[in-house]
C-alpha cells in the first residue's frame, strides 16, 4: 500500500482506540517498520493531527469535554512530573493560577497536552528563564484540567494524590 492509504489507516486506528497503541503494534497491523510508523506519525501531526506520544504509545487527543480545578503543593523539581503525570493519563492542563491575598486570581493559560508540552515548559522554568507562579504563594497553586470524562479526571486526581501533590479541600 503506498504512504497516504497507510497514514489513512494508522490514523483511523488512532482515532478509533481509546487507549495508547504501541509502535511495534502499529507496525505489526500495518506491515511496516515501527521506524515508519514513527515517521508517518510526524506526517500526521505536520498535517494538523494531535497526537500524542505517550509511555504506552500513541493515541489521538480528543478536545476536552469535561473540566475540573484541583489544587497542587510541589517542589520545582517535581513540576515536570506532576506535569507529565497529567498529560500521561489524558489530561490536558489548560491553566495555572494562584490566589493572592493582595492581587486577588492571578492565572496564566497553559494547554499542556502532551508530555513534550510538559517537557518544554518545565526547561523553560529549569533554566531560569522564569519562576513559577506558584512561588508568590508558598508552592500552593491550582490548574484547570480538561480530559474526555469524569472518569479521566478522578485517575488524574487519584495519580496527583498518590504523589502527594494534590491538596485536599473542602468542596
């Protein structure tokens, strides 16, 4: 089959799974390489597609539909992984925001929705090219999270407790 009815037919797995497929399985279903899934899959994503390289492989990033604000305590030196710990699951971490007793909601849009995302912003904040927000608060900060279900966002609650970033409120 030639390059375009493959990438047709990878992206139709994609869209189709609800869970990451895995290179060597792509490559398995479709005959080729997992070197050549690898390549269509950037053919793909230069063509607008989003989708997402995950530890248990790809899966296509379906817009949020569901929303929900947790509040987080960190080091710096674990941002990348609550980032990480996000995305991995499904999530998509749409903001970051802080309540300040003088200056009120202070809150900057983030749309993290891949572990790349969360690899480029935490460099950015390692190398010093700025601070967290969550420093004028004592490390207290929420984020707004989008997923495809309720479903997804109480396993991202439940992996952010399980690290021992998420704070416990009173709903």
């Amino acid at each position: 089959m030639n390059g375009e009815v493959r990438r047709q037919r990878l992206l139709k797995l994609l869209v189709e799974s609800d869970t990451p497929l895995s290179g060597a399985y792509l490559a398995s279903r479709l005959e080729v390489s997992r070197q050549v899934i690898v390549q269509d899959i950037a053919v793909l994503r230069a063509g607008g597609h989003q989708i997402l390289s995950t530890v248990k492989g790809y899966i296509v990033q379906k817009d949020a539909q569901v929303k929900r604000v947790v509040k987080v305590s960190h080091t710096d030196r674990q941002l990348r992984d609550e980032l990480e710990t996000i995305v991995d699951l499904g999530g998509v971490v749409l903001d970051v925001f802080v309540r300040h007793k003088v200056y009120g909601k202070i809150q900057a849009d983030l749309n993290i929705r891949s572990r790349r995302d969360a690899e480029g912003f935490a460099g950015r904040i390692e190398s010093g090219a700025s601070q967290p927000l969550k420093h004028i608060t004592s490390d207290f900060h929420y984020h707004t999270i989008g997923a495809d279900s309720e479903q997804t966002l109480d396993l991202i609650e439940k992996a952010l407790f399980e690290r021992g970033y998420l704070v416990l409120t009173d709903k």
